[in-house]
C-alpha cells in the first residue's frame, strides 16, 4: 500500500466544521476545572467583571489576530514556521517557529495523561465499580482522594504503571494517533462533528439534574452573589486575564495553524468570533453552573480547599456518591470532560505533523509514527515521576502558562507592529460574512499589546520565585521541616523540576535545529 502523501489539499470540508474543530480545541479541561476553580476563589459573580473585560480586550482581540495571521500567511505553508515566514526572516523566525511547533506537542505529553484520568473515571462511574460507601461525607472525601492518588499514580513514583490508569493512557494515545492519521477533515473535523454535539447533550443532561437537585439555589448562591471587595484585589484581575487566556487556547498556535488553510473567499470574522463564544458558553453555562453549585450544596464551605484536581477528581466523585443515580450522571460527566479533553488534545498534535510533513516532506504515515514514538518516550518520565504530580506541575508552569504567554505576544506584537492593525484589518474583511469591528480595531491598536505585556509580566512576578524555589533542594528542604515534612522527599521533588526544566531546554534545542533545518531546506528549494 502507498504511503500517503501530504496532504495540504486535505483542508476542511465546511466552515462549520472549522469553527466546530477549533471550539473543541480550546473546550477542554480549563472550562469545565479550572474556570470554577477560579471564580470560587476570586469572589464568585464578581468574577465576571473582570473576566468579561479580560474576554472583550484580551480574548477576542488576540482570536481574530491569530486567524487572520493564518489565513494570510497560509501561502507559505500550514505549520507556525512557515506561517511566521511571511513575517520573520533570520534568527526571530526560527526562534518563534520553535516555540510555535513545542508548545502543542509538549501541551500534549502531559495532558494525554490527565485526559487518562477522564476516560478511566468515566469506566468505573458507568460499570458501577466507582462506590464510596462511605457513611459520612469525610469518609466519601476522603475515600475519593484515596482512589484518585492510587489510581493516578501520586502516592508514589513508578507506582502509575502498576495501576490500570496506564491502560486507560494507552487506549487515549492510540485513539489520539488514529484521528490524527485520518487527516484534518476525516479525522479532527470528522470527530468534533460528533464529539461536540454529544458533549453538548451529556452536559445539558447533567446541567438539568443540577438544578432540580433541592435545594441547589444555596449552591447557585456561591457562583452568582458577588464579593465585590474582590475587585480591588490586583490578583483577581490577573487571575481573569489568564484563564480567558487559557480557556481561548491563545498562544497555543493551533487556530493560527488551522486557519491557514482558508481561502481568501473564505470566513475568518465570524467565524474566529463564533469559536471564541462556543468556548465562552461551555465554560460559564457548563462549567460554572454544574461545578460550582452542586460542589458546594454537598460540600459546603470545604470546597474551597480542593485544587482543580481536587475538585475534579475527588471533591465531585464524592458528590455523585451521595446523590440519587450518582453512578449515571457521574460517568456522563467524566464521559463530558473525556470529550473536551480528547478534541483538546487531538488538535494538540497537529502543527506537529503538519510541521513533519511540511519540513521535511514526509508522508502521514512516517509523520504520525514519529510524533507517536516522540510524544511517548516524552509522556513516560511525566507519568513515572508522578508523586504529588511534581513532574506535571513543573512542565504546566514552563510550557502551559510561560511560554504560551511567549507566543502569543509575538502573534499580537507581529500583527500590530509588523503587518500593521489597518492593513490586517483589510485582509480579515476579504470574504468575512460581517466586518471587523472598529472596537476591536481600537483595542487591538492601543490596548491589547500592553494589557498582554502587563499581565505576563504581573504573572511571572507573582510565581516564577515560587517556582524557582521548587527547583532548589536545599530550598524545598528547609521548608519541608517547617511544615513538618519529609525532608528527603521535599528534596526529591526539586530534583525532578530541575531535571524536567533542563530536559525542556534541549528539547526546545533540538526542534530548533530541526526547525532551522526545514527552514533552510524550502529556502534551497525556492532558489533552486
């Protein structure tokens, strides 16, 4: 059989189904843990205000930047590199175009592994192997969070892989790798088109149960009767910013990516605006109205203590063990973030392959084996030193918050700077079903560069010492004997952050040799 060929004449079948696959690509674990988590610890509905103000000036600016870009540097090729080409030579170029191909498929290593998690609790939830029986509601906690670290691995190193969670890791890799070689429109598109509708009906299902639970308005209480003394708080301000930021998949170069391969003919207003919505609605009608409320009706004030895994994966397990036909709707729900997780993580991998196939001209076939092999090898040391989620923890701050900051001020300081706000204007307009707003044209011009400038570096003063802390042992020593803990332990895990940091350091090194390889090459190709 022949090796199929590269296929920049896959593209999309429909713009639906465009809009559809980046929605799923940015629904994804953020909307339905993270965002809650947030707004319970940033002064409830207050947290709207300035989430909302973070979404007009941050999220939709940056959205419509990232796929006028693509569209517009499309003609040189469909991975961020050549995409960047239209606008970088030399040295800036090879730099973003490393971190435009390591981000996602980095993102990728470790989220495969949590989007385990989500398929395995959705098994056990639906074969009714998921039972806390416990006859008070600590001893349902504290029998969930039992089963969580057991089951993920964090009570100890190496202990993932005597858990069944590294088969639940193996079928969401091997299913992951399937739609990738399938192509974007039989594969990603294909699957967002089933995927995101079924996600919409098992969460609207789970939302309606919510609601008719009685007494569920003390819950509703929590999310919607605001702290207003929270907004004068620096922190809660930031914290917005950064979950629009995440929640958008801003930085991740994925829309900039598939956006490249639209015409000129073709959408890119409403449909980049239609996208950002779909993501805002999941989050705040979904995320916000089952987790929320429903937490803290069984849980009460005890909610608060519990961190996103916490509260995903142990404080609402526990909930659905105390609620009537808890086994059901608990495993529709996991079932829901599996899906967010698993369109999440697909379109993860492809500004990888198409940057294998375009790079280096290789067919799907040898791209998706060698990402498959690269993104495994890469995924074993996550799961292996997995005590306390160390290794996770310290690959999330460096590439899941740090570096996509990195790359998506690049994007807006190119197209402000670079392409100019009235000339990308232009080009967005050209086949646009409704014209760029002038807000967003003012916005873009004279806020959104220094509001991203300003955050990304309020957020690196705010934690980066605490990171660099974790990677010191003698550091993490000391404060271990302030908190009464095991010292040796404390200094195991600063190991593992130095060593993940150095190991994403040459990572980053040697996809920037390959990038200035593939680079070089087309150049050749040109000239010749």
């Amino acid at each position: 059989m022949k090796e199929r060929q590269v296929e920049h004449h896959d593209g999309w079948a429909s713009r639906i189904g465009l809009i559809l696959a980046v929605a799923s690509g940015a629904i994804g674990l953020g909307n339905f843990l993270r965002f809650p988590g947030q707004a319970v610890q940033n002064g409830g509905g207050a947290f709207m205000v300035p989430y909302i103000t973070s979404f007009l000036i941050l999220g939709i600016p940056v959205c419509l930047a990232e796929w006028t870009m693509g569209r517009m540097g499309g003609k040189h090729g469909h991975s961020t590199p050549f995409i960047f080409r239209e606008y970088l030579k030399g040295f800036p170029l090879k730099l973003s175009g490393t971190i435009g191909v390591m981000i996602p498929v980095m993102i990728y290593v470790y989220y495969v592994f949590i989007e385990s998690w989500c398929l395995a609790y959705a098994y056990y939830f639906l074969t009714g192997q998921m039972s806390l029986d416990g006859s008070t509601q600590s001893e349902m906690t504290q029998q969930a969070s039992t089963f969580f670290m057991h089951l993920t691995g964090a009570w100890a190193n190496g202990s993932s892989f005597q858990s069944p969670i590294i088969v639940f890791f193996l079928i969401c890799v091997l299913f992951n790798f399937l739609l990738v070689y399938r192509g974007l429109s039989k594969g990603l598109e294909a699957f967002a088109k089933i995927a995101m509708p079924m996600m919409g009906i098992c969460a609207t299902i789970i939302l309606i149960r919510v609601l008719t639970i009685p007494g569920i308005e003390s819950g509703l209480a929590v999310m919607w009767n605001p702290d207003w003394s929270k907004l004068t708080q620096p922190k809660v301000w930031i914290s917005a910013a950064g979950q629009i930021f995440f929640s958008l998949s801003t930085g991740f170069g994925i829309a900039l990516v598939f956006s490249s391969f639209l015409k000129k003919k073709d959408d890119v207003v409403l449909s980049s605006l239609s996208s950002a919505s779909l993501n805002e609605f999941a989050e705040v009608v979904f995320g916000g109205m089952i987790t929320i409320p429903v937490a803290f009706l069984f849980l009460g004030m005890q909610a608060t203590s519990f961190g996103t895994f916490g509260m995903g994966f142990i404080a609402l397990p526990s909930v659905f063990g105390m609620m009537p036909g808890g086994a059901f709707f608990g495993g529709l729900w996991f079932l829901v973030l599996f899906l967010a997780a698993i369109t999440s993580s697909v379109t993860m991998l492809q500004p990888g392959i198409l940057f294998l196939e375009e790079g280096f001209h290789l067919g799907r076939r040898k791209s998706s084996l060698i990402l498959f092999l690269f993104t495994l090898c890469l995924c074993l040391p996550i799961i292996y030193f997995n005590k306390d989620f160390a290794a996770l923890d310290i690959a999330d701050f460096y590439i899941g918050t740090i570096m996509i900051y990195v790359l998506a001020s690049i994007q807006i300081f190119i197209f402000v700077f670079k392409i100019g706000v009235e000339k990308g204007v232009k080009d967005a307009s050209e086949g646009s079903l409704i014209p760029f707003p002038k807000s967003i044209q003012f916005v873009l011009k004279y806020i959104t560069p220094w509001f991203l400038l300003f955050i990304f570096v309020s957020f690196c003063y705010m934690n980066l010492p605490e990171y660099l802390d974790k990677m010191n042992p003698e550091v993490m020593g000391s404060l271990a004997e302030i908190k009464g803990e095991s010292v040796e332990d404390a200094k195991t895990k600063a190991i593992i952050a130095r060593s993940v940091v150095i190991g994403l350091v040459l990572i980053y090194g040697f996809i920037y040799v390959l990038v200035s390889k593939a680079l070089d090459h087309r150049k050749e190709k040109v000239v010749t």
